[in-house]
C-alpha cells in the first residue's frame, strides 16, 4: 500500500501527486536534492517504481471522461484560477527554485513569469480550439471541423527549468481536455508538487493532473503505457531522441526538444556596447544552464578586438554568488557532478588549442561551498573542437572569428543543433538575409534570446526537436488535440408539412 503524507512532511520527502492528493512511492530508491549554493541536501526525492506511474496514468485515465466532456470555458476557468495563485505565491516559486536549481531571484521569477504567460494564453481555450464550418459544401450538405482532445498526455522535463518548461505543457493539454502526468527532473522536484497543489486549489478535479518523480524507471513506464496517448520531452538530444522513437514505436504522439549549442554573430558594423552586453546576459545568465544560452560567439571580419576591448572587462565584473542574494549576476550549477562536467570542458578546451581568456576555474567563488564556477571564455575555438561543437550547459562561451558572412552562415548551418541563435548588426539587409538563410529554429535581430511569447511557439530544428510540432502557441493546441472533420446533410423532414398518406420507401 502506498503511504500518504501531509505537504509539511513532504518538504523533506518528496513524493508523487496522483489523484488529487500526495502519495508516497512504496519504499525503494531514493535521490538527493540539494541547495546547490551551500551544497546542503535540503530534501530527498522517492523514486518512482513502474507501478507508481501507472497508479499515476489510471488516476488520469479515469479522470478524462469526465474531464474531456467539461465545457471549455469551464477548464479555462480553473486555468483562470491557476494563473491567480501563482501571482499570489509568486515569490515562495521563485525561491524554491533559486534553492534547488541555483538561479539567482530575479531571474527565478522571470522564469516563473515565462511560465504564467503560456498559462494566461490557456486561459484564452475557448476560442483557440474553435474549429472550422463551411456551409452547402454540396447542396444541403455542411462541413465542419473540430478540435477533440486525446486522452492522457505525459510530460518529462530538465532541470534547469523546474516551473517554467512543465508549464509550457500541462496548461495547454489541460484547457484542451486532456488530462495529464509530470515526469519532473530529479534534480529539482519540489515545483511539481507546489504547482500540483494551486491545480487542486484552483479547482481542478482530482485526477486531471498527476506528478510521478523518479528518473528513467518512471519515463519507461510511461513510454510503455498503452493508455498514454501523447508524450512531450524536454531534455538533452540522446534522451530526446530516445524519447522520440520509443513514443512513436508504441504509437503515441510525441513532441521531444533536445540541446542546443547557439550561436551569436557579432557583424563589424555592429554596436559593440550592445552586444558585449547581451553576450554577457546571454552566455553566463543562469550560469550557462539554459537551452537558449549563446555558447558560441561568432564574429565576423575585424569585430573580435573591438567586442573583446568591450567584453572582457564586463565578464571580470560578473558578480557570481549564491542566487538568494539578488544583487548577483549568476549562481551556481545544479550538482557537483555537472560542476565538474563543465570545468573539464574548460581543461579540454585549452588542450585543445583554444586560449582562455577568462578562467571560471579559477574564480574566487569557488572556494564557497556550494556548486559554483566562475564565467569562462574561451577564445580562437574552432570547427573542429569539441568545446565548440559539443553542448557544455554551463558559464563557458567560446569565440570563434570568420573572415565574412557567408562563412558564418555556413558555420551555424553545419552545427547539428539549431535551436536559437542571433545577428548583431546595424545592417537592415544582413540581418534580413541572416533570417531567410539559417537553418535555426528561434532567430535574434539584435535580441540575444529570442524565445518566442506564448502566442507564438518554441521548437528547434535539426537535433534540437524531434518531432513535427513545437510547445505552446498554437503549434502546442495542435500537439494536444485531434482534428475531426464533420460532413452533415439533413433530409428534408418536418419543414416540408405533414404527412397524411401511409408511408413507403
Ligand atoms: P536530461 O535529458 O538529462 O533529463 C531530462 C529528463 O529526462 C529528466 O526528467 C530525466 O529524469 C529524464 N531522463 C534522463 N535520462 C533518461 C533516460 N536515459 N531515459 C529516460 N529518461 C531520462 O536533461 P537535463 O540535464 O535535465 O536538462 C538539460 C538539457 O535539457 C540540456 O541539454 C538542455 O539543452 C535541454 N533543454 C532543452 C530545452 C529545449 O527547449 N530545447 C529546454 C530546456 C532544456
């Protein structure tokens, strides 16, 4: 029998969500969470087993009937409600996610806002799932089109945004009527449940939605769940593309978004001033750990000495610090393990020939206890080097210097990833010729990330999203529902009077 807890108990255990209430996975595996700017643990997750996720699956499958069959306007409601209790607890998210991840605050509650933005465009369902009607198609004969929801929809997302990716999902398949189960990362578990708990206070019936932590158990699970109809993946490429096929050999739709390796050209007419800075904010924001960080600066012509007279001074005065204090630029990383995954980057990249400019490992921050490690750029990376071609997912940029514009082009376009990248320039025709040509999925003009509002959507190209559909906007309504087309004659009947003579075919 699964043990029950209290949420106050479940600061220091964490658990699943399954039908409206905290339940605890029979005793087995357990992981470690930790404050990673003290690197104290400050709470243990239990790890799912296979039948914890498809006790998860049964509490959302028999939710959807009833679900599926609630006016939209209904779901959008409690949406509606949702997106109010977030604004209250607002500042509780923000720290819990500063605490387990190590951003620092502000940019905590930026991701929180990214988050509630996508909420607040569920709210608008109603009209976003409306379908389509072309009357006398053929003469007495309508056609019209709907947008049906699928059933039960899963959802794993990273670690480095716990609030932010989870609602890039569950907000939009809920208000289309499915209903829904959170893989979270292990790393950063505790704002499934918190987000778990306004659903329920919002007013969403038990059931709707569902959190199974764990790790690969608990996805396998769910990728091997016949009742699971959908699957939306947010992590890195081996497991993306992992998730892809497993989904999509079990039949489910799915959607899996990997890594990223972005790259920012810096043009020689280009401001300098301005693109020092969105470098700065770019590169080392959230230390590195987002999948639309520019790791990659690539100029063109004479532009490296210029941007670097300008960007050197600006990374020594990074302040680096544990994320509570708001006065910081960037926090630590996730885990001592990922610490050390990105500081042997460093190590690998000077043996690979490329200079270090500025040197992260020898930052004073990393005498502090926590997980930390000092901003680091690497210069004269080239092709050919793994530190340029690989994904390091920490505060490591590498420049690389082209003669022109086609080279960089041709640079960007050869990455395996395409997931953001950026011009800068003061140039109409460049930058316009830059949009048309990269193979990438999310362009900067002079915008360093340009992640896309919730009315448009998110998504890659190339290794950074496997699938056919991007999150949110209306690519995510598509994702989360099915068409149905209706065809619709009605023979002449009571309009045409009485009938008194007996009938007869
Ligand atoms: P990850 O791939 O290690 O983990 C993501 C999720 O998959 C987690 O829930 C994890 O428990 C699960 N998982 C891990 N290994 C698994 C396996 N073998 N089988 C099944 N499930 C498994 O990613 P991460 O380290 O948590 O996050 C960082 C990565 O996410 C980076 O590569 C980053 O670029 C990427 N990311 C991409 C986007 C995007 O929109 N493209 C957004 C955020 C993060």
């Amino acid at each position: 029998m699964a043990e029950k807890a209290s949420a106050v108990q479940a600061i220091r255990k964490i658990g699943n969500w399954i039908g409206g209430e905290m339940v605890f996975p029979k005793a087995g595996r357990t992981g470690p969470v930790h404050d990673s700017a003290t690197g104290q643990p400050c709470a243990t997750v239990l790890m799912s087993a296979e039948e914890d996720a498809r006790k998860a699956v049964a509490a959302a499958a028999a939710a959807f009937p009833a679900w599926s069959r609630t006016p939209v306007l209904r779901r959008a409601r409690v949406m509606f409600r949702f997106k109010e209790l977030i604004e209250r607890d607002r500042a509780e998210m923000a720290a819990l996610v500063t605490q387990e991840h190590g951003k620092v605050l502000h940019d905590a509650d930026g991701s929180i806002q990214r988050g509630l933005e996508v909420v607040e465009f569920a709210c608008g369902m109603p009209h976003l799932i409306k379908g389509e009607y072309s009357e006398q198609v053929g003469t007495g004969v309508d056609s019209y089109s709907m947008r049906q929801p699928l059933g039960v929809c899963a959802g794993i997302t990273p670690f480095n945004f716990p609030a932010m990716v989870p609602m890039w999902m569950f907000p939009m398949a809920i208000t289309c009527g499915n209903t829904f189960v959170l893989k979270p990362s292990e790393k950063d578990p505790s704002l499934s449940l918190k987000m778990a708990e306004l659903l329920t206070e919002a007013g969403l019936p038990d059931g709707v939605f569902n959190v199974v932590q764990g790790d690969h158990v608990a996805v396998n699970a769910l990728l091997g769940d016949e009742r699971v109809q959908a699957v939306s993946f947010v992590g890195s490429t081996p497991v993306a593309e992992y998730i892809y096929r497993t989904a999509a050999e079990n039949g489910k739709r799915v959607q899996a978004l990997g890594g990223a390796k972005n790259h920012l050209v810096v043009m020689p007419d280009a401001d300098m001033d301005q693109a020092a800075d969105a470098l700065l904010g770019a590169a080392y924001g959230s230390a590195g750990e987002r999948c639309m960080a520019i790791s990659a600066a690539v100029t063109v012509g004479d532009a490296a000495e210029r941007l670097l007279e300008k960007l050197l001074p600006r990374i020594e005065a990074l302040k680096v610090g544990p994320g509570t204090d708001n006065s910081n630029d960037m926090g630590p990383l996730i885990t001592a393990e990922h610490r050390d995954k990105v500081r042997s980057y460093i190590d690998l990249g000077e043996k690979e020939g490329a200079r270090v400019l500025v040197d992260g490992r020898r930052h004073p921050v990393t005498r502090l206890p926590g997980y930390f490690l000092g901003p680091t750029l690497l210069d004269h990376a080239t092709q050919e080097m793994r530190v340029y071609r690989e994904e390091i997912f920490g505060p490591v940029l590498t420049l690389t210097r082209v003669p022109s514009f086609d080279a960089a082009i041709d640079l960007v376009n050869a990455h395996e990833y395409g997931n953001g990248t950026a011009i800068f320039t003061r140039d109409g025709d460049a930058a316009r010729e830059y949009v048309s040509r990269i193979q990438v999925g999310m362009v900067g003009v002079n915008v360093p990330i340009p992640v896309p509002l919730a009315f448009h959507s998110f998504g890659g190209w190339k290794r950074s999203l496997f699938g056919d559909t991007a999150a949110y906007g209306m690519e995510g309504v598509r994702f989360y529902t099915r068409l149905k087309t209706v065809t619709s004659r009605w023979p002449t009947g009571i309009r045409a009077g009485a009938e008194f003579s007996m009938p007869t075919m």
